[in-house]
C-alpha cells in the first residue's frame, strides 16, 4: 500500500468511495492558536464520498472550520467519533487553557458523539456536552457513515475507555499508539496494565494496516504496522 506524502489525505483514485483526510492542528486548521501548533493533534475526517457525509474524530481547537474544510470537499458532517476524553481532543480546559471542542460543533450540527461506554462520565465533565449528546459503543460496534463501515476497538490504558478506529486497512489510533512511544498512563483513569493488554491487541493487526496516530510527535505522519511494530519500542516487550 502506498503512503501519503505529508499525510494531509490518503490518495485516491475517482472510484474510491472513502474519504479520508488528515489534518494536523496549527497547520491544516486553527493556524493562530500557539496551543494547537504546539500540541500537535491530527483531526481526522471519515466518509463516503457517494453520499457525501463523514464523522470527524476528535474535533478539538477549531471545529467550526473543521466543518468549513471538509464542506470544501463537498463533505457534511453526520456525526463524531472521540478517541478519549481529554481536552485536547474533545475540547475543555487543559494547563489553564480552554480549548474550543463538541460543544462548538454541536452548536452549529446536531450530531451524535459515538464514545466508548467507559468514556462516557469522562467526557462529560471534561468538555460539558450532555449524556444525551452522546452515544455509548462497546468494542467491535460498527459506525457507519454512508456506505463506509468503521470498527470501534476498545483501548483502555491511557484513559478507562479510549478507543481506536479501524476502516479500510487504516487504524486511527488516538493516544493509545504512536508511530513512537504509547499514550501516558499516569494521568486520571490511566492504567499502565490496562495500557499493556491494549498494545497486545494493537500487535495482532495485519502488517499491512496503517496506523494514524493521534499527535504528529514523529517526523512521519503514518506508517505501516508491521514498521510500527519493528521500530516501536513499546512492542519490544511483549
């Protein structure tokens, strides 16, 4: 399979139903916010391009121009799909910042918000939506948007219920796995033997597959998961 170049929107060809397009903050979106260029989220925007709806995953700093930049591709967005519930990827209060998140976006779209079941307190009191905001999943619910389907796959580690994506031989991994490293598990509802079990899961995906973190905290925006798994050190151990 072969990998985008700036990891900006995987390649496609006119026939490709999917679309997907990642946007990494302070470069894509939310230019003039030091925060978003410092912590490095990548946004990631899911759909059918037949229909022309797609979910966003973890629209946080800017969502009203996340909407305006996939509506530039002739994209609506039908729903959210959040990986965890902190601030920088759902919207909240971080480090005495508030950063703009679902509230924004359901402001201006009624959509649902799918979380993992264990997540849903959490997010909550992280960025103040309402439960009835928000829809609770199990791991390997299916989301369908169109006629894509995304597999939820329950995380838990870094947070009780993180949770990656997987469609079309692409993992959206959030905070559980980077290209380097893994998410931190000694902040609130983390659980480093949690977070072990979890990267024992993430192993057993297909080589092929290609992960999509959730921070640019290496100099490539994705890779393979067989390259992931010789060059991660968070594997060595396992």
């Amino acid at each position: 399979m072969a990998l985008p170049n700036d990891g900006t929107t995987t390649p496609a060809t006119s026939s490709d139903r999917l679309y997907f397009r990642q946007l990494l903050s302070g470069r894509d979106f939310a230019t003039d916010d030091q925060l978003a260029v410092q912590m490095v989220n990548f946004v990631y925007a899911i759909g059918d391009r037949a229909t022309g709806e797609c979910v966003l995953v973890d629209p946080a700093y800017d969502p009203v121009g996340l909407i305006e930049a996939v509506a530039a591709d002739g994209m609506t967005v039908t729903g959210v799909l959040a990986t965890h519930y902190h601030a920088d990827h759902i919207g909240g209060s971080i480090m005495g910042y508030d950063i703009a998140g679902l509230p924004g976006l359901l402001a201006h779209r009624s959509v649902p918000v799918h979380v993992q079941r264990d997540e849903v307190p959490w997010v909550v009191r992280s960025c103040g939506v309402s439960e009835d905001d928000l829809v609770a999943h199990d791991s390997g619910d299916i989301v369908r948007v169109g006629d894509i389907e995304i597999q939820l796959v329950h995380t838990p580690g870094h947070t009780p219920g993180s949770q990656c994506f997987l469609v079309d031989a692409k993992l959206v991994s959030g905070d559980t796995l980077f290209l380097d490293g893994c998410g931190r598990t000694d902040l609130p509802g983390s659980d480093h033997a949690l977070m072990v079990e979890s990267l024992r899961r993430l192993s057993r995906i297909d080589d092929d597959v290609v992960l999509y973190p959730g921070h640019r905290y290496s100099l490539a925006s994705c890779a393979s998961m067989g390259a992931v798994k010789q060059s991660n050190f968070v594997f060595d151990s396992l």
